[in-house]
C-alpha cells in the first residue's frame, strides 16, 4: 500500500514540473514580438538586434522598460499614440531580461526612451514623461 503513495506523489511531482516546463516555454516564445496597447506590432529587441537596428534604420525610437514596472505600462501607452500619431518607427528594449543594455546605452532608470539618429543618440527622455514632452520628442524629428 506504502508503494502505490510514492508512486502517486512521484507521478504528481512529474506533472507539476511537466506543466510548469510547458508554461516557462510559452512564456519564453512569446518574449519576441508583442502588440502594444493600441495593437499595433512592435519588435521586442534583444542585444545584437538592437545594435544592429540602431546602425541601419536613419530615425529610431527605442523604449528601454521593464516588465514588471507599471509607470513603464504607463508610459508605454504614451510612446504607441505618439508615435502611431507621428508615423514613426519604435521598437521595445526589455531591460530586465539584456541588463546589458544598461552599460551600453547608459540606461539609469525605465523606463527610458532615446532617439537615434543616423547611428547615433539625438535625444532622451528619462524623467517626468507627460504626454506634452513625449508628443514633442516624436513631432521633433518628423
């Protein structure tokens, strides 16, 4: 009798890892691209991408965020109007999952968004977002 409760448990214990495998699965799949809040698709870039976006697109926004920060969901609503608005081309950095993007495009707190140009940052946005500035900065380079 003592045998078949082991039994149970270590089949239960199977299960609980199986699904847990399949749901971390799901969620690492759907890291990539993601609709925003208007639905509209934005690319989610990882490191190399980034880097390699940065060089070949003349004007992109890019907004460094977290997941689990809520000015960041916030603020993210502002960048989808303003730049559906403006018909500008932005992508998403997640912050958390490449903390290297903190070193490399000096990231002090998210969310941020930084304006490229031609390769290089033109402009940033970092503190105190409202919608008026984040208007500006994506009007500012129509």
């Amino acid at each position: 009798m003592k045998i078949k409760n082991k039994e149970w448990f270590y089949y239960l214990l199977m299960g609980i890892v199986l699904v847990m495998g399949l749901v971390s699965s799901w969620y690492l799949y759907n890291l990539g691209n993601h609709e925003s809040a208007s639905g509209q698709q934005v690319s989610e870039l990882k490191t190399e991408q980034l880097a390699e976006a940065i060089k070949q697109e003349e004007l992109l926004f890019v907004y460094f965020y977290t997941p689990d920060c809520s000015q960041c969901k916030k603020n993210e609503k502002m960048v989808v109007s303003s730049a559906t608005e403006s018909r500008q081309k932005w992508v998403k950095a997640n912050v958390k999952f490449n903390p290297d993007f903190n070193e490399t495009y000096k990231i002090k707190s998210t969310p941020t968004l930084i304006v490229f140009k031609g390769g290089k940052e033109v402009s940033r946005l970092e503190t105190d977002w409202d919608e008026e500035k984040v208007n500006a900065i994506f009007q500012g380079y129509q």
